[in-house]
C-alpha cells in the first residue's frame, strides 16, 4: 500500500463516523460534510490503485 492509499482509507473511516455521528444527532450539516469526507477518502485510494497499478506496468 502507498501513502494515497492508506490516506484515502482512514479519511474514508472518518467521514464515515461523521456522517454516522450526524445522522445520529440529527445534525445535517455535520452528515454532510462526512459524507463528502467519505467521497473523498474513496477518491484518494482509487488515485493511489491507479498510481500504485502504473508503477507496477512501468517495471
């Protein structure tokens, strides 16, 4: 695993807390912003599959 990934994960870990906290409390604002943390997360490990699968076809 690469940086990206292990990043993207544990982002992606938190903003599912958060949106689960905001669900929980009724605070939307703090659902969605853990929800975009969420995305987020998930698009910092993808780039980290696709760097990390470049890598491996260049050698």
């Amino acid at each position: 695993m690469n940086k990206n990934q292990v990043e993207g994960h544990a982002n992606e870990a938190k903003g599912r807390v958060k949106e689960v906290a905001g669900k929980v409390t009724g605070d939307k604002r703090m659902e969605y912003k853990g929800k975009a943390e969420k995305h987020g997360g998930k698009a910092e490990a993808r780039y980290g599959d696709l760097k990390r699968a470049a890598k491996k076809a260049t050698k």
